[in-house]
C-alpha cells in the first residue's frame, strides 16, 4: 500500500479515533485520585508480610511471581525468535575478515571514545551485579540490572572491537548463561512447590527487612531474572551484529 | 489541568500511529512503534498516581506512609520487556526483508516467493 492510500485512510479514521478519544477524556478520573483497593492492601503489606522495602520488586517477585515466569519466558522465545529469524541462509557465508572486525570502522570511535567506553565496562558490571542484588531493597532487580550488565560488553563493541566482545561474551557461554537463568527462575517456583507445596510460595527465611539477605526467594529469583536478560539482550545484539560485520553475501 | 498526563498519553499514541501510517522506511515504522507503546507508559502511571503520595519504597520512608500505587508500575516493567523483545523480533525482520527486497520501504514489499 502506497503511502498516499494509509495516509488517505488514516485522514478517514481519524476523525472517529478523535470522537473516542474526546469521549474517553470527558469520562476520566481527575488525576492523582486514585484509590485502587490492590495498591492499598499491597502498599500495607509489603514490609510486614514480605520484608521487602522496594514494592516493585515484592510483586515482581513474589507476589506475582508466577506471572514473570510468563513474561521471562515471552523473553526467551523472543530471542529464540531472533536467532531463527536472522540465522545464515542459502548463499550466505560468515566470513571474518580478521583485520576488518578486529578493528572494524566503526564511525567516529576516536581514542577518546575507546577509552572511554573500555572504562565503562567494570563500571556497567558493577552497578548491573548491585542493582540485581538489591532489588528488594531499592529500585532495580533482575531485570532493570541484567540490562545494566550487558551493556558491559556492549561497551566493547563500542570501543570499536567486536571481536573483543565475542571472546569477553562467547556465544555459547551467553546461551548457556541465558538458559540457566531461565530455568532457575522457574527452579525457585518449583521449590515453593516442593517445599510449602504451593507455586512460587516463598520457601525461604525472610530475614529482617532492609538487609540484603531479606524478603526470603526474592534476591534469588533477581539473580536468575538478571543472568537471563542479560544473556537474552547479548545473544540478541550479538545476533545483529554477526548480521552486519560476518555473515557476507546471499540473494537479493 | 488534572488531565495533563493522559492528554500526554493520547498524543504519543497518535503521534507514534501517525509515523507508523506516514512512514517509508520499516525502521522508522518499528520506532514509532515504540513511540505508540510509550503511550501506555504514560496512560499506566498516570492511573497510579496518587496526590501527595510517595514512591511505593519504603527504605527510607515510614512504613505508614500513602505510597503510589505499585501495581501498575510492575504492568510499566513487564510492558517494557515485551517492547524490547517486539522491536527485537522486528528489525530482525526489517534486516531479512531488506536482504530480499533491496528496500526497505513498505511500498516495495512484494509478496514472499520460496
């Protein structure tokens, strides 16, 4: 469809989106007046039933916990997705022109940059391993730090060096990684079921809140959910890049 | 003005769905994709907010204090990672079509031959 015919519909549709939208607006609460019942009871219960000081995380966790099992694995696929969908077909070759992505062009990293960026990958691991295992304290978990993490290696490609960040994140052991975190998750679910006998019942001591070992299955479930985004995101990256710098050739 | 941060909402959703109409290029297309699902961002915390409340951490704040609600903060999370993983799976499919077709623009997508 020619852009002059979606634009020609979107002016039919529009006016209609507009009434709804205008309908929907008349009807609103004001703003800030919310009174859900769940966030109340939630907002009572998180430090004296779950000892966990970030909520976001003791929903995520915990309280909802069978339903990030869910959104773990719509993760997972996806990257499975990307792998099947960008794999080497007919006529293409991977092809490693060694001098070419050892040190490949990649547009305007000048030394400062290079520096620059190889100094912000200590530095993404720290903050990524911090945030993951403080999520029941602070803001962050798993999945806010497991991105933290793999910019990490991602800040090698930056410097210019792809194939420095194949070999500090082998695709394999990324794989595996990602793999082993998503299993683990569902690993502490079942251990609610083996040992309370319920599904992601939390099995393990709560500790006192605002301590680091606290809010019982909650810093182990972050650690799993951290290993598997960070796995997903660089299988993922990896994945695009191996597209742009190796795999040569293939019909038009 | 209390309707201000749906307002933001309806407009990112329409801005983002114009560029999805309007565009001529699929990378383009997927990021005003994305500018469509930040609306619901934007529409999911608005719900929550609360007037006067704090952010739902309590390890600086007494434990009695209103907090916003967390519910719909968690729903923001797990939006995000389905955006991430749907613009993941669609510029992979953006590169394949360019691979085939020579072009990215929609227009010049033909049906797939085998």
């Amino acid at each position: 469809m020619s852009r002059g015919v979606r634009l020609a519909l979107f002016g039919i549709a529009g006016p209609g989106l507009a009434a709804v939208l205008v309908i929907a607006f008349t009807g609103l609460p004001d703003f800030g007046a919310y009174h859900g019942i769940y966030g109340q009871v939630l907002t009572g219960i998180g430090v004296s039933v779950r000892h966990a000081t970030d909520l976001v995380t003791a929903l995520n966790f915990d309280i909802r916990g069978f339903d990030t099992v869910g959104e773990e694995f719509i993760l997972f696929s996806s990257v499975v997705g990307v792998v099947l969908i960008l794999r080497e077909l007919r006529g293409e070759e991977e092809e490693v022109h060694q001098e070419e992505s050892d040190e490949h062009h990649f547009a305007g990293a000048s030394a400062s940059l290079r520096a620059l960026a190889l100094g912000l990958v200590p530095s993404a691991i720290t903050v990524g391993i911090y945030v993951v295992v403080h999520g029941q304290l602070t803001p962050g978990g798993g999945f806010q730090g497991g991105v933290i993490l793999a910019v990490g290696p991602l800040a090698v490609f930056l410097a210019g060096r792809y194939m420095s960040m194949k070999a500090l994140a082998p695709t394999v052991l990324v794989e595996i990684g990602e793999s082993l975190g998503a299993a683990g998750y569902a690993l502490v679910g079942l251990g609610g079921l083996i040992f309370v006998g319920v599904f992601f019942k939390n099995f393990i001591p709560l500790g006192i809140p605002g301590h680091i070992l606290s809010a019982g299955q909650m810093p182990l479930a972050s650690i799993a959910v951290g290993l598997e985004v960070s796995g997903a995101f660089l299988v993922g990256w990896t994945q695009f890049f191996d597209q742009a710098m190796i795999i040569q050739g293939g019909e038009q | 003005m209390s309707f201000l941060p749906f307002a933001v909402a309806a407009w990112l959703f329409v801005a983002g769905l114009y560029g999805v109409v309007s565009s001529q290029n699929l990378v383009r297309t997927i990021i005003s994709l994305t500018v469509v699902q930040s609306a619901t961002y934007v529409l999911l915390l608005g719900i929550g907010y609360v007037n006067g409340a704090k952010a739902p951490i309590f390890a600086d704040i007494p434990q009695v204090s209103t907090a916003v609600d967390p519910v719909v903060q968690v729903l923001v999370l797990v939006d995000i990672v389905v955006e991430a993983t749907v613009t993941a799976l669609l510029l992979a499919l953006a590169v394949q079509a360019h691979k085939r077709f020579g072009s990215l623009d929609p227009h010049d997508l033909r049906a797939l031959q085998d």
